[in-house]
C-alpha cells in the first residue's frame, strides 16, 4: 500500500496542476488522464502513477465490451437467457435475457432481497466493511426467490454480475480470465484485473477512504467482478480510453446507445451511457465503491477522452464532464 503525502504529484505537470484546481483538497489521491488525437497525457497526486484504485461501475461498462464482443463471435445471441450459461433452473432470472441485462432493462433489482443490501449498507458506513464478497455460487444462490418485474428501465449490480458470469461461461472461462484475455492482454494493459480476495490484490493497490477520511476495505469477490470489481492503474485507463476511441478496444459497438435509460435524453449502449452536452454526444460509465469514485467518458466525434480516479468517495462526474468539455475545446482550436 502507499502512504505517499496529498501534496506528491506525478506524470505531467500542467495536467496536474489543472486537477489540483479543479478538485481542491477533497480528493488528496487521485489521477487523470486525458487522451486527443494530440496524444495522451496523465497525473497523480498523492499516489504514483503505477497505483491501482477501484474503477467501480466502470467495470460495467468492460462487462458491456465482453458483451458485444461475444456476440461478434457468435458465442452468444441477443436472444440468450442467463439461464442457458448459469445454473438457475427453476428460476424466473432464467428466462432473463442478456440483452435486456445489457441495457439495464430486464427486471431484475439492484440486488436480491437475499442479499440484505440494507445490513450490508449499515456494515459499510459503519465498519467500512465490503459489501461484496461472494462467489459465484452464492450470487446463484442469491437468484432464488427473485421475482423479476417489468422490463423497463432500472439500474441493476446483480443484474451485471449474472451478466459478466454467463459470457464468461459461454466462453468456457472464468470472468477474471476473460477479462485478462479479451481485455488486458491484447490492449497491453499491465494492471487492469479482477481480485476475488484481498490476498489477490497486487503491489500498488492503494487504500480508499470515505468523504470524512475513514479507510474502507477493499471491494473484492468473484461475484461483483462483472459489476464493479476490476482495479486499475491511471496508465492502463488511458490506453482502455485510446482504444475506445480508436475502435481497437474488443466489442466497441458497446458505446452505441440502443435504447432510452432515462428519457430520449439519455441512452445507453451495453452499459454505457450517452448524454448530450452542449449539442455533443458524450458516452461514458462513473463508478463508486466504499473507498472510490471513478469517471471515464469519450467524445467519440472528436476523439478526445477523459479518465479521473480518486481514492476518496466524493464524485468526480463533475471533473471529469469538465475537463472533457475543456480538452474537446482545445481540441478544436
């Protein structure tokens, strides 16, 4: 773990300097990066630009690239049931489809009541404890006695976990080496994994803290992985981000938005979202666990991209929509 001082800032000067701006003190370990046709540029302050944080529900949108990249190769079909890659039988989550998990639109809750999201919220802000730390055979478990409602639009963790899972199983691996062998490895991503334990995270994992400084344990299991459990150096983002822009990254017609999330103002592709600011289209996937928050978004017209990480659960979607607009701006100059 590192215990470097808030003030140690790393990478490239101004960037940095441009963060300490926007940011302040509230976020005393974060990093940034930022990607244009002019090249890609990132900084840190407070940890080394090796340290790995917590992408969060950025995890989403790498399930969502899996995604439509098993569809490319034929594994899977828009009309695929979780039931046919899981072991859900006798279940209504069986006959839910992966293409409506995709979108956030197949009926399924946030999480199962079998879960106690309400104990395991108290557990956090008391403790700081994971909330997260089950296998794939207590996330099956879960999926008895969930009743699944309408398809219309609702936001679902458990939803994407069962996703990531049967794309790997359709695959005939697991999700942590799915993500190592469609993501990491053949876009040269050196930190970029799935800990299903905190014995699995590697050196350079940094320690996240609540708004009041509190430290968090860190979000790992073999369940959450497809929903939010992957960690990341800033320099691996980047070159994810080049390769969202650049269409080398697998199953890239994630980005494309299919259906309303919120409102015609508001798509969503496979997990990821597109909004329009300022008359331009911007695609991107936030990301909060107990001790970090996340952004990355991309404006795919001017192939710019900004990433932001911190190390501290206060939102950064502000800073990151902000800096994107400004390197597009710049951009364009």
């Amino acid at each position: 773990m590192d215990d470097r001082r808030p003030t140690d800032s790393y990478g490239d000067e101004k960037l940095a300097a441009r963060l300490r701006e926007l940011v302040g003190d509230r976020h005393p370990v974060i990093a940034v990066a930022t990607v244009s046709p002019k090249g890609t540029t990132v900084a840190s302050a407070g940890a080394p630009l090796s340290a790995h944080f917590e992408i969060g529900s950025i995890s989403k949108g790498v399930t969502g690239l899996l995604y439509a990249d098993a569809l490319a190769r034929g594994e899977i079909r828009t009309a695929s049931t979780l039931g046919e890659f899981l072991r859900l039988d006798g279940t209504p989550v069986a006959e839910v489809t992966l293409a409506s998990v995709s979108t956030h639109r197949s009926g399924l809750p946030s999480l199962p009541r079998s879960a106690e999201p309400w104990r395991r919220t108290l557990a956090l802000w008391r403790h700081g404890t994971n909330p997260y730390g089950e296998d794939l055979e207590q996330l099956l478990a879960q999926a008895q006695g969930v009743r699944v409602g309408k398809p219309r639009a609702r936001y679902s963790n458990f939803g994407f976990e069962l996703l990531g899972h049967a794309i790997a199983h359709a695959a005939g691996t697991s999700y942590r080496d799915l993500v190592r062998t469609r993501v990491a490895e053949p876009l040269g991503l050196g930190v970029f994994y799935t800990p299903s334990s905190p014995d699995e995270l590697l050196p350079g994992a940094i320690i996240g803290r609540s708004r009041s400084g509190r430290v968090r344990q860190p979000w790992t299991g073999e369940a959450i992985g497809p929903a939010g459990g992957i960690r990341a150096s800033i320099e691996d983002m980047a070159r994810l981000t080049s390769a969202l822009l650049d269409g080398t990254a697998p199953g890239v017609a994630a980005l494309d938005p299919v259906a309303n999330l919120s409102g015609p103002a508001v798509r969503v592709g496979a997990a990821w979202i597109t909004v329009e600011v300022k008359k331009r289209p911007i695609t991107w996937h936030n990301g909060g666990t107990g001790g970090f928050r996340t952004w990355l978004g991309v404006d795919r017209a001017a192939g710019t991209g900004v990433v932001v990480m911190s190390a501290t659960s206060v939102s950064v979607d502000r800073h990151g929509f902000d800096l994107l607009a400004r390197l597009t701006g710049e951009e364009g100059r």
